[in-house]
C-alpha cells in the first residue's frame, strides 16, 4: 500500500468529505452545468407533458389545433426523449453533489432551513416522474396509483421544487460558470485546504478531470436517447435497440395498445347486424351497416397513429369524411361531436373539436395502408383525425354524436 493510501486511511471522515467536496466531478461548477441540462430536459419535458395532458383533458381556454397534423407526434416523441436523456443527468447530480448533505451544520439560517427542504420534493419528484414515466413506456405499473394522475400533479411539485431551487442557486451557478471560476473548484472548506494532500504531478487537473466526467455523462444521455428515439423518428428506426416498441413491427406493421379481446369488444365488432348510428343534435339521424360505409365515397390521408408512450408511425388510411357523414345528416359547421366506442372505460369514447370535425382528414377509417382494418386496429371502423393523442384516435366505433 502506498503512502498515499495509508495517509489518506488515516484522514478523519469530516476531512474526507471535504476532500470529496474539492473534487472537482463534486464542484458547484459541475453541479451547475448538470443543473442547467437537467433544467432544460425538464422544462421541455414538463411543457411537452401539459400539452398532452391538456389534449386529452382540455380546459376551456384551450382547443387542439388540427394542424400542423403531426404537432403531437413531435410534442409526445420530444416528451419521452427528453425524460430518458434525463436518467444520467439526473443519477450524474444526485453523485455530484452527495457530500453536500454531510455538511455541518446541517442548517445555517431559515431560508438555508427552506431551501434545503425544498430539495425534499425537489429529488423525490424528480426521481419518481423519471421511474414512473420510464415504467410507463414498458407498460409496467408497479406503483399503487393511477398513473397519469400521479405523474400530472408529481410534475408540478417538482417543477415548482425546481423553480425554488433555481431560485437559490442562480447566483451561486452564475458565479461558478464565470470563465474566471473554471480552474477552481467548489469553495474549499478550510479543514480541505489545510489538510489536502501535495499534488500528485503527473494527476490530471481539474478542468480535464470534471470534463471527463461530464462528457461521459452527456455520452450516456446521447447514447440512450440514440438507441430509443427510433421509435419516433424514422431514419433512426435501425437503432432503436432499447425501444420498448418497433412501430414497424406488430399486427398490419405497427403496434397495438390494447387488443380486440383485451378489450371485450368481439363478439360486437364481429356482429352481421353491425350498425354505426349517427344521432344528436342533427335533423336527420341514421344507421349504417359497413357496407354502406364502404359504398360511401372513400377518402385517403396519410397521418401518423402518435402514442403517450412515445412511438409513432405514419400510416395511409382510408375511409368515410366525417364532414360527409354529417352533411348526410344535416349537421351544420361548427359542431363538437362524441365518438363513442364498443368498448369500455376510459378510452369508450373521445371528444372531437370543431376545428377537427372541419378537417378533411377527419376520417372514419375502415382500412390501413390499403388492407381492411384488423379487429385489433379497430374494425370496422375507427376514428383518424390529424394532431391527436393514439388513445384518442378511437377504435371500434358504435356511435358518432352530434352535440349542438
Ligand atoms: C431535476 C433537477 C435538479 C435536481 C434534482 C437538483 C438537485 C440538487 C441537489 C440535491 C443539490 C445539493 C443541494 C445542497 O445541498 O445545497 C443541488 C445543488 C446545486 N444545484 Fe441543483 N438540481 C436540479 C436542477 C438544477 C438547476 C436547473 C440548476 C441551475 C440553475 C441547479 C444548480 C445547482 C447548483 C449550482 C448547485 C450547487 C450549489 C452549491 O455548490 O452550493 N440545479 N442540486
């Protein structure tokens, strides 16, 4: 054992923290730099996950636009990268900045009392969103909540944790990334500087070492976010190696959520008596078998089927306008309309805006990529609009209704 070695054994625990401390891979310069990157990833995380959430749920001030047609597919797509890039930024600044938990004292004033508590929610949060959205995308829930309501409100905690915490270290991260701070360290405690070891002359220094760090960390994010965004954007489809879905791969060439059967709608779907009711606030009501659907004029458009949990895939479909359909039954301009489904639950019907109805890509699809529909993909019919979430692209559709 080296010199070295035996006298660092023989430090005290308070001196090997503070050693720890001057660390340059444990300075507030790198601490901030990991800062601001998680800053961004979570930013854009958090906006591209109101969006959706607003989607899905929308409040009075907000209508989801019809176009540009993939504007969801770019939001969500952005919303799942961001998260996973996340991961080793996330883990790289809990390491880093460990040893501050061990300082003494512990709490040095009142807002020092708050702004550490803060970081309660602030890590919690934090690792719970990047846990609960990873699991989430792999269709695993291994928490005892209902997923998009945990993962809604834990955001706000944690970006409101997070707008705190930036609060307290934004004049600490402007000092630290100042030219002039870069060769130093964090501040040293003096029991560091007093007792730190002679400097090791073939050891490299600080701006190399923390350098080091950070492009391992930033390769470990691009890496990850490299192996996943295939799922989608198609000209990174071969890489996808760590994608939980291909949205190549699956029944018609792209995935299913939720089968016929999981979905206890077959014995429907699959009825001779089949009949899509159009009714509501429309002076003309009527049924239609699907062979009236398909005698229909058909329509074509190329739009993307875009999933909360992050893949994609543009697909052509055809079928009947839904505009056709509400001429035919002397709907006006301007109306909401419910589609409701066979199936049950939460996705057993979906709200479409006035704005969508107009579309003439609003479609009630009978076929993809030119073959019928399969029962999983939503025969006979389902809904394909431009710009909605997959799960309101609703499948096996029974009734179309018209609100005023
Ligand atoms: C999810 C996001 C973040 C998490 C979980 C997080 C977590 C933490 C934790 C636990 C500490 C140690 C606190 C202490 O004991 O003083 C810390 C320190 C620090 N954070 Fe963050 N942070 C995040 C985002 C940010 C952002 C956006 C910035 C940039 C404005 C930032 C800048 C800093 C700085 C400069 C320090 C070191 C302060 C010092 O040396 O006194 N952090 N962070």
């Amino acid at each position: 054992m080296s010199d070295l070695s035996v006298r660092r054994m023989a430090d005290g625990f308070a001196t090997r923290r503070d050693e720890t401390l001057a660390d340059p891979r444990h300075s507030t310069r790198t601490a901030a730099i990991l800062g601001i990157s998680l800053g961004v990833c979570f930013s854009v995380c958090f906006l591209t996950g109101l969006y959706s959430h607003f989607a899905q749920h929308p409040p009075g001030w907000f209508t989801l636009p019809a176009s540009p047609t993939g504007l969801y597919r770019v939001t969500q797509g952005l919303h799942v990268a961001t998260g996973i890039a996340a991961v080793p930024l996330l883990l790289a600044k809990l390491w880093s900045v460990y040893p501050r938990f061990f300082q003494w004292p512990v709490v040095q004033s009142l807002p020092h009392l708050l702004e550490r508590l803060s970081l309660v929610p602030l890590v919690a949060g934090a690792l719970f969103m990047l846990f609960s959205g990873v699991a989430n995308i792999d269709l695993w829930y291994p928490l005892p909540l209902f997923f998009p309501t945990g993962h809604y409100w834990v955001a706000w905690l944690t970006m409101g944790a997070m707008a705190t915490h930036i609060g307290a270290k934004l004049a600490t991260t402007r000092q630290a990334l100042r030219p002039s701070a870069a060769p130093t360290s964090a501040p040293v405690p003096a029991s560091a500087s007093a007792s730190r070891l002679p400097p090791d002359p073939g050891a490299p220094d600080d701006a190399i070492v923390r350098r080091r760090f950070l492009t391992m960390v930033g390769g470990a994010s691009a890496l990850l976010t490299v192996v996943t965004i295939g799922q989608t954007v198609e000209p990174l489809r071969g890489l996808a190696l760590l994608a939980p879905r291909r949205p190549d791969t699956g029944d018609s060439g792209f995935p299913v959520n939720n089968t016929a059967a999981e979905a206890h709608v077959l014995e429907k779907i699959m009825d001779p008596a089949y009949r899509l009711r159009v009714d509501g606030a429309v002076p003309a009501p009527f049924e239609l078998t699907l062979a009236d659907l398909q005698a229909r004029t058909q329509h074509e458009a190329e739009l993307p089927i875009a999933c909360v949990e992050g893949w994609s895939a543009s697909r052509v479909w055809r079928g009947v306008r839904l505009r056709d359909l509400l001429d035919a039954a002397g709907a006006p301009t301007g109306v909401h309309v419910t589609v409701h489904s066979f199936e049950d639950g939460l996705y057993a019907k979906s709200e479409i805006n006035p704005g969508q109805v107009e579309h003439p890509d609003t479609l009630l699809a009978l076929a993809v990529n030119g073959a019928a529909l399969s029962p999983d993909h939503g025969y006979p019919v389902r809904l394909i609009a431009p710009n909605r979430p997959g799960v309101m692209q609703t499948k096996w559709l029974s009734r179309i209704e018209v609100h005023a």
